[in-house]
C-alpha cells in the first residue's frame, strides 16, 4: 500500500474508533444521569406533603 493510502487508513480507524468510544461514553454519562434524576423524583415523591 502506499503512504497516502496507509495515512488515510489509519484516520479512518481514529475515526471509528473515537466515535465508538464517545457514544459509549455518553451512554454511560446519560444512564448515571437518568438514574440521578430518578432518585430525586423519588426522593421528592417520598416527602411528606405539607
């Protein structure tokens, strides 16, 4: 293969890479948030109401 070629393969594998790692990471950042907001509303039900 050829150097540009090799170049533009190794990019490509960043790039998919990295999108891979960010969507992960805002799954995992999104469901510990959910589950925060979760536990609040709960908390927030449990109060005796005044």
């Amino acid at each position: 293969m050829t150097g540009p070629a090799v170049l533009l393969m190794l990019l490509t594998i960043l790039i998919v890479w990295g999108g891979l790692a960010a969507s992960t990471t805002a799954l995992v950042l999104r469901g510990k948030r959910e589950a925060a907001a979760a536990r609040a509303h709960q908390r927030k039900e449990e109060e005796p109401q005044a």
